[in-house]
C-alpha cells in the first residue's frame, strides 16, 4: 500500500510541474548587411516574437568599422522571464572601388629601329598600398605600325583598371 501511495503522490507532483513551452522566433529587420567601404551602416535590429507579441530586442555589442573591410558581428538581446534569448546579425564591410589609373606621359610616337621607352602609369586606390600592375602588348620598333600597351592595375579585392597606350611607329 505504502508504494502505492508513493507512486501516486510522485505521479500527481510530476503533474504539478508542466511548464509551458512558448512559441519563440527572432528575425533580423531589413538584411542588408553587405555595405561598401566608408559607407554608412544603419544598424534596423531585431526583433524577437514570443507568443506572436514583437518586441525589438535591444543591441548588446555593435563594433562595425565602416573603413575597416572585415566581418562584423552585432548582438542582440532580449530578456522574458529571467530567459534572455539573443539574435546575431553579420555585417561584411567591401571594398568595391576600383583603382584610379592614369598614363605617364611619354614619347609614344617612335622611329622604326628607335628605342622605345614606357613611361607607364601612376595609380591609387582608396584601401589598398600595395597594387598589382600587369602589362600586355608589345611594341616592336623594327616594324612599323601601331601597337596598343595595355596596363590592368588591381587591388587587394580582386576591384582593376584598365588602360590603354597606344605606341606608333613611324617611318
């Protein structure tokens, strides 16, 4: 009898303890978080429903450098009844400008079998120090015609210029 009685009362106390599951979702505001380089991000938040009540969750860490590329990470966070429930949002920061390129000026109006000299090109870029220049095209001074240089100035995010010299030879 006593086990009876024991098993009953610990059946009715597992009963007494239901907790009630809520109906919980978070979703970001406008998910634009793909911006360029120095340009502005306007950070629209989250917001959380529980129970289908929206409430916007508040920003618990925001260290986006517009002028920095990287990934950026912005926490949000939310509190009901001593349960805090968070929302991340991933920021990338782009650099999508290519670089400024312009020809040195040179001598690009050659005598057959004269020497030809390339003064090539200045360039910058609005991040990056270190660009790659590549050059294709030739100029053949012992042959006459037009020859076209062309100068492709790249930065670190894959962003290039081109531009042309073109190069005669004369008689």
């Amino acid at each position: 009898m006593k086990k009876i009685f024991v098993l009953l009362v610990i059946v009715l106390l597992s009963g007494c303890n239901t907790t009630e599951e809520k109906d919980v979702s978070t979703s970001l505001i406008n998910e634009n978080d793909i911006i360029s380089l120095g340009e502005l991000h306007i950070d629209t938040g989250c917001v959380i429903a529980i129970d289908k009540k929206e409430f916007l969750m508040d920003s618990v860490s925001n260290n986006i450098d517009e002028n920095i590329i990287g990934e950026y990470v912005i926490t949000y966070s939310y509190l009901d009844d001593e349960v805090t429930y968070n929302c991340t949002r991933f920021v990338k920061v782009i650099d999508s400008t290519r670089p400024e390129v312009t020809l040195n000026p040179g001598i690009d109006t050659i005598k057959i079998n004269g020497v030809f000299i390339d003064a090539g090109v200045t360039y910058s870029d609005n991040y990056d120090t270190s660009l790659t220049v590549a050059i294709s095209g030739s100029v053949d001074t012992g042959v006459m015609g037009r020859y076209i240089l062309t100068y492709t100035v790249t930065d670190d995010s894959s962003n290039s210029t081109d531009i042309i010299r073109i190069v005669n030879v004369v008689n």
